[in-house]
C-alpha cells in the first residue's frame, strides 16, 4: 500500500522510539489528533515526552538530550513558534560541535501550516534558522523525500531543521524535477508547499505556449544545486524563480542569489508579503498561489521581451 | 584550629582557586591575556565545598556552569595547565582555545561549556539529566536565576522529579544592578513554590555540608550567599571592604592553611610561567 507523508512520519517515529530507543518531545503531543496523525501513540515510559508549555526552556531541555546523544526528536506543532524555541538550539546545539567538539544532534519537527490561524502559528520559518551555522535544513514534501532525511540524520551527527508543511500529509506521490524542454522559458525553484501550487502554474503557462522547468529544493541547507538545474538556467531565456513559504526576504532570495552567481541569469523570488498576516481571509499572507506565481512569470516574460524588443 | 578532612579537602580546593585567580589577574594586567575574564575569586569556597561533598558521595555528576567558572572547573579536578592554555586561547585549552574565559568545557571532568546567554545552562541540564538519568550540577548566578527560561526549566525539573542540584552563587550585583533593585523575590522561596527542596545560606563550607543528605535524591536548590572580589569582567575590584570566606577560613586555619596557600600561589605561577614562555 502506498504510504502518506503522514503514514510515513508517523512510522519514523515509531521506529526511533521503539527501535533505537531514542525520544521525541514537544507540547500537547498527547492530545486529540496526535500532531496531525503524525505521531504514534505512544507515552512518556516510551521516550514521547510531554514538555510543560514552556517555549523559552524547551528548546534547552531538548539540547540536553541532545547532548547526551539521544538523538531526540523535536516537535514544534507551528513552525512560527521557533521564534522562542530556537534560542538554545541555534546558539548551543548547532555549535555544540564547532567549539566543544560534541555533537549535539537533534531532529527538528517544525510544522508550517496558514490560512486563518494569523500572524505567528502561520507558514514557514526555516529563514530563521537558516543564517546560522552548525545546522542542516530540508522540506520534504513527499514520503520517500522525508525518509531519505531522516535515514541522512541518523547518520549524521549535526541538527537537522525540518520545515514539514500540514497540507503536504496527505500526499502519497513522488515529485521530480521538470527540466525536459530544450531550453525554458523559466524554471521554478520551489520550496516546502509552494512545490505543488508551482506544478499547477506550470499547467496554466504550458497552455499558453511557456515553457516552464520545474526543481524541486528540498535541502535548502547545504543548498544543493544540480548539475541539471545550472544546465538548464543557463539555456533558459530568462532565468528563474525561488519560490518559498517564508518570507521573501529569506531563504528565498539567498538561494536566488547562489543561482544566479552559479549561472549568470537573473533569479528572481517570491514568498510570502511583506506584512504582517492577519485572521480573517481578507488580511491573511498566504504562500504565493498557483494563479499570483503564472501572473509574476507571465509579467517577468512580458518584461523581458519588451526589453529585447 | 583542629580542622577535619573536609574542611581541609575543600580549603585545599579553594586556596587552588584563590591563587589561580590571583594569578589570572597578573597576567590580565601584563596584557597576556586578550579578552574578557570573568573571575572567579571570593566565590570559590562555593564550588569546593560542592565538588568536596559530591566527591564523597562517590558521585561523578554531570556539570554545567556560565561565566565565572574557572573555580568550578578547578574545583572538580580540572586540569590546570589546560585552563591557562585556553586563556591564552591556545588549541591545547581545555576548550580548544575557542571558550575563552566564560566557557570552559572538560568531558575529562564531564563539565559542558557554555554558550553564552545567561542561565542557559539550566534546561541543558535539565534535559541531559532527564534524559541520561545521570546526577547533575548546575551552577548559577543571582542574576541568571532571573531568566524565564531558569525558572521553567526548575519547575520542569520539579515535575520529574530528576537528581539535579541546582547551587545560585548568589553575589547579590547583576554587573552592578543589585538584587533588590531588580526583584523583589528569592530563588529559595520560587523553587519552593515549585515544591522542591530549596534553601538559602552562606558560602560557609560547613554550612554547605549540611545540605548534603538531599543531594541527588531530588531537585535541590542551593542559593548561597557570597561576594565577588572582583568586577563583572576584568580585574577591577568593587569599591568597599567585603567579607571574603578564604581569608576568614585562612586565619581561622592558620599555619597549615598558610602553608597550603603558599604552595599554591608557587605551583600556579610556575605553572603560569612554563606556558607563557612556550607562546
């Protein structure tokens, strides 16, 4: 039977409690939903761990157990709420390694979801982690991505920032790279949900003659560029986006500016606004929609071709 | 003075302390050392006492501590040559030249370093204990108590009920700030409220001792009353005349205290010597 990104997360944890005798810790684990169907039910005498509610601390409870080798997972239930669990993370497990050479190895869960629930518990925040150093940072959004990040964290002893997304638990296919034109009009670099709103933009551009690539980035730290990805940038026409679910001053216009040194083009970017989300639709930042992400590349081509003409 | 092993085990521990501050503060001000110090002198009869009491019980406990833990270090049998290296930032340093003064780290000891931020060391601890079920030793400053992430992570500690000793050095000044300027509760009474066992009393190495029976059967907390000779950082001295524990405990001891602290005060700067001159 083919597995969810759900099923599967939820059977990585199971196996890192039961099997390796590891932990995993967060608030509220216990509760009705089990974290979106992504947990086990599992209790405290096998290593799930219910950390008091408690953002400021938690964080350094957990590089504790870190320290001590018990490679824990880490469950942020809104990625926005790293804003006062990341302190002890960044500053003590991500150097741990540099300065007192001990590990300090910690599996990081951190949710991302939007649409209604305002101005921190919505979207993606793998920004904040991302200029430090001493970390790795990967989305997976597909149930052989995640596994592959996880089997890499195992055995690796570094901190590992999962930027999951709820919208993406339920998905059970695979996501390859789209890159087979002889030469694009543009390349989507799309990151965390974006991945699959990028897939519909694509349908809407290709029914108007615009060729459009498609890489998927699912470690954003260490970037990991494809030899494809730069051959086809740099046969495109005009260049590429980054696409993510954080703010657009982040993550997003750092890898577009690693694009464009590698392959001369310009890469331009899109996240969310910059402005502060609120409840209600009409003032709500979503991630950039399928129909916002063919408009800007219709524009960027448009422009384009005025310049030439 | 008649003096019992203990006391002469912890005076022995402090007078190493003592005379490697004191030693730390000439060559601060020879300039051989580069960056900030945080000193330690005038505290240290706290983590003697500590490490003479851990050390008894045949316990060999996880430690974590901030700034100002030189004495620390020392106290639990760190190596001395390695701690003059790492001020003088060499990679033979106990933290490879990369803590500096305010992050000494030791596995040989299992002393974690310190990342900086006050009072972080206290869920770290928190979390390596729970999740090693190891005995742990966290000390604190009066002013680290006050972070919000201190105060939680005692409750959390509380609520497992986990073999932590927690020791505030209480000097009373955040920099400078005193105390009452900047709360108007004791560390004591707010772990009590988190039903732990918590006491406050001098820097008294008998004193100290009195608490023992509670050590790593639950969560302890120690504040413990003391003065710093020296400023935040550096080699400055607080204006006005302090109680200073290892001068009373010297007088009281006498003659073989005095002997201790000469030979002390010799090997440190020897020791001092020999590493400067292989710079």
């Amino acid at each position: 039977m083919v597995k969810t990104v759900r099923e599967t997360i939820k059977f990585i944890v199971k196996d890192h409690l039961l099997k390796f005798n590891g932990l995993a810790f967060g608030q509220c684990l216990t509760a009705v939903g089990w974290v979106g169907g992504t947990l086990p039910e599992l209790y405290e005498k096998e290593g799930m761990i219910e950390l008091a509610t408690s953002d400021v601390s938690n964080g350094g409870i957990v590089v504790g157990a870190g320290l001590m080798n018990k490679r824990p997972i880490y469950i942020i239930r809104y990625q926005g709420f790293n804003w006062y669990n990341c302190p002890m993370i960044i500053n003590y497990a991500c150097k741990s390694k540099e300065i007192w050479k001990v590990p300090c190895p910690i599996f990081i869960r951190s949710i991302g979801m939007e649409g209604g629930i305002g101005p921190v518990a919505g979207s993606s925040h793998h920004s904040l982690y991302y200029r430090m150093p001493g970390i790795k940072i990967a989305s997976p959004m597909t149930p052989k991505e995640y596994l592959s990040v996880y089997k890499k964290f195992m055995k690796d002893d570094n901190v590992y920032y999962i930027s999951e997304h709820r919208k993406s638990y339920d998905n059970s296919l695979e996501l390859k790279d789209i890159l087979n034109y002889n030469r694009l009009d543009i390349i989507i670099f799309a990151i965390s949900i974006t991945r699959f709103e990028s897939l519909k933009a694509k349908k809407i551009l290709n029914k108007k003659g615009i060729k459009v690539g498609i890489a998927n980035i699912l470690w954003l730290k260490p970037l990991k560029i494809k030899k494809l990805w730069l051959q086809a940038l740099i046969k495109s026409k005009s260049g590429g986006i980054v696409i993510d679910d954080d703010y657009e001053d982040g993550v997003a216009k750092n890898i577009a500016n690693d694009l464009s040194i590698l392959s001369g083009k310009k890469i331009y970017t899109m996240g969310l606004k910059n402005r502060t989300a609120g409840f209600h639709s009409k003032v709500d930042n979503l991630p950039p929609s399928s129909t916002e992400i063919s408009k800007k590349i219709f524009k960027i081509l448009r422009f384009n071709l005025s310049k030439k003409k | 003075m008649k003096i019992n092993k203990y006391e002469l085990d912890v005076f022995k521990k402090a007078s190493l302390c003592r005379n490697f501050e004191l030693e730390v503060c000439n060559n601060l001000e020879n300039n051989n050392i580069k960056f900030p110090v945080y000193l330690s002198a005038g505290q240290e009869y706290i983590s003697a006492s500590i490490a003479v009491i851990i050390n008894n019980l045949n316990v060999e406990p996880l430690i974590f501590a901030q700034h100002r833990c030189h004495s620390v270090y020392l106290s639990f049998g760190g190596n001395i040559v390695s701690l003059i290296d790492e001020l003088l930032g060499k990679k033979t340093g106990c933290t490879y030249g990369m803590g500096g003064s305010a992050s000494i780290h030791s596995l040989k000891i299992n002393m974690y370093g310190h990342d900086g931020h006050m009072g972080t060391q206290v869920p770290i601890a928190v979390g390596a204990c729970f999740s090693s079920k190891k005995p742990t030793v966290v000390f604190i400053g009066d002013s680290a108590a006050e972070e919000d992430y201190v105060l939680a992570a005692l409750g959390w500690a509380s609520t497992k009920n986990l073999p932590i000793v927690f020791i505030v050095e209480d000097n009373n000044l955040s920099i400078l700030t005193k105390k009452k300027v900047r709360r108007n509760w004791n560390i004591h009474d707010v772990a009590k409220s988190f039903k732990m066992k918590a006491f406050e009393i001098e820097d008294d190495s008998n004193q100290i001792l009195n608490y023992q029976s509670f050590f790593f059967k639950k969560p302890l907390l120690l504040n413990i009353k003391t003065n710093r000779i020296f400023w935040h950082a550096g080699a400055g001295q607080d204006p006005g005349k302090k109680f200073d524990r290892y001068s009373d405990k010297l007088n009281k001891i006498g003659d073989q205290a005095f002997q201790i602290d000469k030979n002390n005060k010799k090997k440190i700067k020897k020791l001092w010597l020999k590493q400067l001159e292989k710079q």
